[in-house]
C-alpha cells in the first residue's frame, strides 16, 4: 500500500490559465486558483463521486496587495480583490471547530475578517500561517486528512472541508516538534 498520493494540479490549472488564477500583485494563487487546484486534488483523491457543494464566490475585499509588489515597488497602486467561497445560503456551509493548537484558540470559522483592516489581507483565510491547525467537520464523511501545507493551502483547504471529518494543517515553516508528532 502506498503511504501517500502525489498530485500535481498543473493540468487542472494549465486548463484555467486564462482566468484569474495567480495575483498580479503576489506570487499566491487566488481563491479562484486554488478552486481549480482543489477540482483536480479531489479528483486525484477519488472524491469526485461525492456530492460537492454548490460554492459561489464573494469578494470580502478589493484593496489586497501582495508582498511581491510591496518589496519590488512594481505595481504599486494596484489593488486586488479577495474572494472566499460559500454556499448561498450560509446555514449550508459546513460547520467547523478550528483550533489553533500551540496558541490554545479555537473558533467556528476558517476566516479571521478582522484581518481585513490589516496590511496582509489574504490572511482572512484562518488569520494566516501557524504552526498546527486541527479542523474538525461536521460533514458527512469519515476520512482524516494531513496537509503539510505554506501559505497556498490558506485559500484552498476550505474547499475541502465538505469531504473530511478532520483536516490538520501542519506548517514545517513553524511547527519545530516534526511531522512523526504529527502523525503520531
């Protein structure tokens, strides 16, 4: 038996190179992006035959820049727009406890609005990088799900909520105590 699945999403991005899959102003995809990247990942998973909720776009912001214009000065009054997804009646969403295990917080949300009026915008998705991120769902499913992940998992793991019991986030980046604890 395999221990992991390697997918490479560049065909499902390749396919929606025309539209709006990185920003002009970061080197992250967009929501967008990572709404194709998940489409492939899920069919890679075999879940495709699973009920995919039915997500439209919202823009939660229009004054994102990204760092990559902020420290080149290219771009520079640029402004983007952010988007999360979600069901059109919000009681539809997924329900979720996120907990933020070294910093000993939990929420029922996956988005921090508050960074909105920040200087980093895109960390409306779980209010940014941290170390370990445990997501219990209440979705109809029984799978677990580790993502070893740097910030272009933000924006695409709510898009796989509906498909897990439980998601944890692991950040190597932050988390010092390595991934066999993790797993463990």
């Amino acid at each position: 038996e395999q221990d992991f699945v390697w997918v490479d999403v560049e065909k499902a991005l390749g396919a929606e190179k025309k539209q709006e899959i990185y920003y002009h102003t970061d080197a992250l995809w967009t929501t967008q992006g990572a709404f194709y990247a998940c489409s492939g990942l899920i069919e890679s998973m075999g879940l495709g035959s699973q009920k995919h909720p039915s997500l439209k776009p919202y823009a939660v912001t229009g004054d994102f820049h990204g760092a990559l214009s902020k420290d080149s000065g290219y771009e520079g009054g640029y402004r983007e727009p952010v988007y999360i997804y979600s069901e059109e009646d919000a009681q539809d969403n997924t329900k979720v406890v996120v907990s933020y295990v070294e910093e000993g917080r939990k929420t029922a949300t996956l988005y921090d609005s508050s960074k909105l009026n920040g200087e980093d915008k895109y960390a409306v998705f779980f209010g940014g990088d941290f170390p370990l991120i445990d997501i219990k769902t209440a979705a109809k499913a029984d799978g677990r799900l580790l993502v070893v992940k740097d910030s272009y998992a933000n924006c695409l793991v709510p898009f796989l909520v509906p498909y897990f019991r439980e998601i944890v986030m692991v950040d190597p980046r932050y988390y010092k105590k390595g991934l066999g604890h993790v797993m463990k």
